[in-house]
C-alpha cells in the first residue's frame, strides 16, 4: 500500500508504482572555511528523506514487489534524478527507487 505525504494546505501526494517522494536536505549556506555562499553558487544537496513510496515495482506475473525503502529513511540520490515538484510552498524530489544509490 502506498505511503502519502501530506503538504500544506491538506493536499497528498500519493507516489505511484515504483516511486518516491523525498524531501531534499537544505544546501549550505557557508563554507567550510566560513566563506558565506549565495543562493546562486549553492550546489542542491544530494540527500533528502523520504516522506512517501509508492506501493511497490510490477512484476512480470502482475504482483507486486514492495520497496526497499521506507518512509523516514535518509537516503543519497544521483545528481539529475527525477522531478522536482512544488506542493504549496514546499518543494519535493519525484523520483524512481532506482535513482537511489544508498541510505544512511
């Protein structure tokens, strides 16, 4: 069964197949040598939770097979994975399990 998030305002997102939504983690804001970044020279972070999955990949004979991650894992993602969906004023990461390579 598939997991939803839910945004401001009510609405739900509801991940379909083999999907997840994820929020992505906040990009820094200063450097390691305290130099402050603007939004502009920001690099969009490659790490997010996930807040919703969708209820499992299709398998050949029509079953389903759940996924492997969960609501709340933190997970690392590719760098041009998925889409990035705006629910209210908050921004969420569509993407396929695929584009996951690990979770921490």
């Amino acid at each position: 069964m598939a997991k939803k998030a839910k945004a401001s305002g009510g609405t739900k997102i509801v991940p379909l197949g083999d999907k997840v939504v994820l929020k992505r983690q906040e990009a820094e804001d200063t450097t390691a040598g305290g130099i402050v970044l603007p939004d502009s020279a920001r690099d969009k972070p490659q790490r997010g939770e996930v807040v919703a999955v969708g209820d499992g990949h299709t398998k050949d004979d029509g079953s389903k097979l759940p996924l492997t991650v969960k609501e709340g894992d933190r997970v690392i993602f590719s760098s041009y994975a998925g889409d990035e969906i705006k629910v209210g004023d908050q921004e969420y990461l569509l993407l396929r399990e695929g584009d996951i390579l690990a979770t921490y």
